[in-house]
C-alpha cells in the first residue's frame, strides 16, 4: 500500500489499520520484547524495507503502525515522557511543518550527521521541506510526490486526434485550454473529470505563495479566487461526471461508464481524465482499473504540483541514534537499497544520484508504455519550495468547503469568501486575516 495522502484518501486507504500493529518480536525470559530498534508509522510501507534491513545488519526491528486520523496525538505523549518512544518515528505531509519546529526530531544538521552537505543530492521541495523555521534538517524523505492528470488514451485520439502525451499536456496548459477540451469531450458524450474538486491542485496557478506569509497574514490569491470560478463553471457547464473523491462513483468510472443524473434525466457518461499524484497510479489506478490496462498516459496540467509525502527522522532523546540513523539513511540514500526500492514498487524517489541512473529505463505497461518516471522527475522540479505551512491542511478542509457552497449555489462568491475568512480566524486567532 502506498501512502500519502489527503484527509479523504487517509480514510480510504487506511481505514481498518489499528494502532500498535506491531512486527514479530523475539521475547526474553522476562517477558520483555528484545528489539533494537523501534519505528513509529502511519503506515505500512516501511514493512518490507525493515525487513531488509534487520538482514543487512543481523537486527531486530519493531514496527508500530498508527491510524494517520489517530497519529499525532498518540505518538506526541510517548515523544514527550519518552517512554515507549521509538527511536525512528514518520511525517506526512499534513503535520510535517509542525512536527520538524516541535523539537522531537534529533537536528541532523549538526554533527555526526551533517546532512546539510546532502542538499543537492535531492528534489528540492523535498529536502526544504524537511528542515525547521531555522533551517536545520530534521527530516528526510526518499520520495518525491509531484502530479498530472492521468487520462484515456482511446478517448484522447478520438476527441482530440492524439493521444501523445506532450501534445495532450499542451492543450491543458492553462485553465482556458481545460475548458476548451472540455467541451470538446461535452460535445462527445465525455466528462472532462469526475467532479470539480479535481482541479484544486491548480489553484495556484502560475504564482505558487504559501497560506500564511512570514508576516503571519492569510493570503487568499487571486489565482485561489479563481478557483470558485472555474469549479463553478465545470459545474455549470456540466463538464464533470458528479463523481466525488474517493466515492464509489469515482472509482467506479476509472475503468466503465457511469450513471449521472442530470435536470431530473439519468445519462452514461465516461470520465476521460483524473488528477492524481505519483502514488495515484500504483494505490489508486492500478488497483481499480481491470479493462483498460494499457488505455492511459500521464500528462501536465496548468501548473506544477504535489500531493503527499512521508518523512522520517530519528527521536532526539533515542539511546539508538547511530542505528536509528543507519536506517533513515538506507531509507533515504543507500543507491542500492533505493535503485531496488523504486524498481519494485514504482515509487519515485528524491535522491538524484539514484534517479539520474535509472530515470532513462522505466517503462510502464499500464500507460502504454510510458515513462512516467522521467515526466514524474521533471514535474517535481517546477515545484516551488516553501509553500507548506502548518496551517495547510485545516485551511485546505475550511476553503474547499468554501468553494462548494459557491458551486452549488447555497452562497454568493462573496458570502463563501466571507464566510471562510471568519472560520480561519476562529481556527486560528494569532493570524491576520483580511477585513473583508
């Protein structure tokens, strides 16, 4: 399984893990598990590489996997008394900001460590990411989570005379371009994406700026205004096949048409195209799509993005910190590890030494033979560092619920607006947000 996630693929994806799900342990005569080493996860990724591990280094590792909904809150107690604290411990990318500036994590900046010295051996948006408000590195992660829009190959030739996947990414270079394919796949019976919530990745637009700026004020852009629109239009113009994230509908029109009622009437509709990240195709596609293998490709949209992310780093108060280490750098920059690593699972990795030797040979057979990996690796570098804050994903959660009420006409534009700068400052009270 694959990780990383949105609130609404945590509850697809991770429901029914339960916490303290923890690996085989040998047991001394007093009763007590002999491990050497523990790591704290919100899931089950890390499974495979510890076993890998325990055999390179004649080790015993424990695994502890935790409910991301559940996460936070169970692991911060043991951080702070230290008992039962694990000495490697994950983020994602929801709570990472907040979790490198709480001081859990041993600063890897300094010695023996010197992880500084690593910084151009990664995609940047990762490597920034991991590091405190005062720069120091405290997380590191081996992957790098940049998206498309995964589409029909079939359907592309057919609405659009090619199904490249250059030339298909051109005509969804902007916004305008979007809607122009969209009614071009209206005017044949296709829905251009399954709702309107799939073009979020985009609301940045060409000037990428973070929630909350260094002055502390909230910044709702134009580009993010426009946002309501365009998902108003989608809406209104019935280019989408009503299908929400991560409902039945929405897996269900990966791979046949769907049912969508529409003025009362009930039509069939086929969706030709799905925002998703890396992972989407490994823990999301493949896992669904059962009749059009080989059917899709991956393209660019209006503008770079990412989606998800695990980090992992070592407890500051561990009495393990050199094994502890020794795992996070196989996790992160062991070439053989990562080169096998990336092979077996398709995951695309953030350390450039290993992906500049096997970006060239990657094939994928259920996007027709696609290089995903090279188009993943150039899309990551147009990812813009600095924009996550630690306000993200409840600002994410208060304006997307903004936008809807915009798009199903329960507000006014200005009254969603309104209403979402009052539920940002009664969220969070120490930032400025705009009197209007």
């Amino acid at each position: 399984m694959k990780r990383k996630l949105s609130m609404f693929l945590v509850a697809i994806l991770l429901v029914g893990l339960f916490a303290g799900c923890s690996s085989d342990s040998k047991t001394s005569g007093n009763g007590k598990k002999d491990v050497d080493l523990r790591i704290w996860s919100f899931t089950d990724e890390l499974k495979k590489p510890i076993k890998t591990f325990e055999e390179k280094n004649g080790v015993k590792v424990e695994l502890t996997i935790v409910p991301i909904a559940d996460y936070p809150t169970k692991l911060k107690p043991v951080l702070e008394s230290g008992v039962g604290a694990p000495d490697v411990f994950t983020g994602e990318i929801a709570f990472l900001k907040q979790w490198v500036d709480a001081g859990y994590w041993e600063n890897l900046s300094e010695k023996p460590y010197n992880a500084d010295k690593l910084s151009d051996k990664y995609v940047p948006y990762v490597f920034d990411l991991g590091k405190d408000k005062d720069g120091n590195v405290r997380a590191l992660s081996w992957q790098t989570t940049p998206g498309g829009i995964y589409y029909k190959r079939s359907i592309a030739k057919e609405v659009l005379g090619t199904d490249d996947p250059t030339q298909v990414g051109e005509m969804m270079s902007s916004m305008d371009k979007v809607f122009e394919v969209a009614e071009k796949m209206k005017a044949k019976g296709y829905s251009m994406f399954p709702d309107e919530g799939a073009i979020r990745w985009f609301t940045q637009g060409d000037n990428p700026q973070p929630w909350v700026n260094d002055k502390n004020e909230l910044q709702l852009t134009e580009e993010k205004m426009e946002y309501m629109d365009y998902s108003k239009k989608l809406r209104d113009n019935q280019y989408t096949a009503l299908a929400p994230e991560w409902s039945p509908s929405w897996f269900e029109g990966m791979d046949k048409p769907i049912k969508v009622k529409e003025g009362g009437k009930e039509k069939e509709t086929q969706v030709f195209s799905y925002v998703l990240p890396t992972w989407g195709l490994h823990s999301v596609l493949k896992t669904n799509v059962k009749e059009s293998v080989g059917d899709w490709a991956v393209t660019s949209g209006p503008s770079p993005y990412f989606w998800g992310g695990t980090w992992l780093g070592v407890y500051n108060k561990s009495d393990n910190k050199e094994l502890a280490y020794k795992f996070v750098k196989m996790m992160t920059q062991d070439d053989e590890f990562l080169t096998s690593w990336s092979k077996e699972t398709g995951d695309v990795l953030s350390y450039l030494p290993v992906t500049d030797s096997i970006k060239d040979d990657f094939s994928d057979k259920f996007l027709g033979g696609q290089n995903n990996y090279q188009f993943f690796l150039d899309q990551s570098t147009k990812i813009t560092p600095g924009i996550v804050t630690k306000y993200d994903q409840q600002l994410d959660t208060l304006y997307g619920n903004a936008v809807q009420q915009y798009v199903t006409g329960k507000k006014s534009k200005k009254e969603a607006i309104k209403e979402f700068y009052q539920k940002a400052q009664n969220a969070y009270p120490d930032i400025k947000v705009p009197k209007k």
